[in-house]
C-alpha cells in the first residue's frame, strides 16, 4: 500500500514537468524560425558598403596620351592627356573645364568641353596638350548630388629646344700655343699703260720757199723810136 502511493505522488510531479516543457518549446520553435541565418563573411563575401546615390557613383583619372582606356590608374604628370571616366550612369552627359592653377596659374579657363559616356557610364575625351604648369579639372555631369568631381595635375612636356654639343671635352687644349694668323696676300697693283707715241705733224711746204732759184728782173730796154704825132 505504502508503495503504490509513492508511485502516484511521484508520477503526478514528472507529468507536470514534461507538459510544461513541451509547451515551452512550442512557443519558442515560431520565434527562432522568424529570426534570419546569419550571413557568411568570408573572403570575397565582406559586407558592402552603402552604394553612391545616382549621379555620383562615378569616377575621372587624368591619363598619359599613351595609356589604355582600361587602366583605373590616375596619372598626375603629364604631358599630351586624355580624361578617362568610369562606372557614371548609363548615357550621362558630362561636361567639363580645367583651370590653371596655383603656383604656376591663376584660375583661369584655359581648357573645356563635353560628353556623352555610353552604356555602360564610361568614356574618354580626345587627346589634349597645355603649356607646362599646374592645373585643375572640374568634372560635372547631369544628376549630380554634391560638387563637381575634380582633380590636380602637371603638365611638363621636354624642352624642344636641343641642347648643345660638347666640343671635344677628351681632347687637351695648348693654352700657351699661339694662334697663327692668316698672313696678307699681295695683291700686285697693275702699272699704268705708257702713253702712245704719235709722230708730229710735217708742214707741208710753202710756195715762198720752194728750192727753184729766182727768176731774174725784167731788164728795161732803150729804143729810140720816132716820135709821130
């Protein structure tokens, strides 16, 4: 008699336990279904940061003449360029300027233009070339939420000018070696011509003095003729 009482005052108590139990897993099951896994962050799968809002999700670099479009590289020194945009919004339009700028500027326009990226929110201008100095891009484009992206760069383009050559530094100069001079040429003065010879002139001979000896006087003759009358 004595054990079957204990028996039921000991089944009563662990009946109670299980009920309870069984009702608080219950309420609990829906709870922790509501709850998300948590998420992986490994290598490759870090949580993003908060995306650039339209308009000002893209990019500018300054390029060498001679670099691919490709390349995300910013090349500050310069000298024949391009401005290379990436990741803007399909189609955007773009327009830009560049100003010279402090040291070697004052602020002032010296480069602008515009254009329409593709697709994919990328493009490139044509080639361009400045005087060697400091300069600054202004970048602006439709939707934009803040201020114009922009960028500082140098020119610095080689001199055209050659530079000169050496003059034989290998060779020992003689500083105490005269330099010969050039010694005169003579030049002969040319004498003057003798002066020409003309014979005088003969008179021709004159009557009075011709060699014929004179003819002799009239000698008067004594006539005695007759008188008549």
């Amino acid at each position: 008699m004595f054990s079957l009482s204990w028996r039921a005052h000991l089944t009563v108590p662990a009946g109670a336990a299980i009920a309870v139990t069984g009702l608080t897993l219950a309420f609990a099951a829906p709870s922790a279904a509501a709850q998300p896994a948590a998420q992986p962050t490994g290598h490759g799968q870090a949580a993003k940061a908060p995306a650039a809002r339209n308009g000002d999700n893209g990019t500018v670099k300054i390029h060498r003449a001679t670099t691919a479009v490709t390349d995300r590289r910013n090349e500050p020194h310069v000298c024949a360029f391009y401005l290379d945009a990436f990741g803007f919004d399909s189609a955007q339009a773009v327009t830009w300027q560049i100003q010279s700028w402090p040291p070697t500027g004052d602020r002032s326009v010296v480069d602008q233009g515009s254009l329409a990226l593709d697709s994919n929110g990328d493009g490139r201008t044509a080639d361009q070339s400045l005087p060697n100095g400091h300069y600054k891009l202004f970048w602006n484009f439709a939707g934009e939420h803040g201020a114009a992206k922009h960028k500082v760069f140098w020119v610095s383009c080689p001199s055209s000018t050659p530079a000169p050559r050496p003059t034989h530094p290998g060779r020992p100069t003689h500083p105490g070696k005269p330099t010969p001079t050039a010694k005169p040429t003579c030049t002969p003065t040319p004498s003057p011509a003798a002066p020409t010879l003309r014979p005088a002139p003969v008179p021709a001979p004159s009557p009075a003095s011709s060699s014929a000896p004179p003819a002799p006087a009239p000698v008067p003759v004594q006539t005695t003729l007759p008188v008549t009358g």
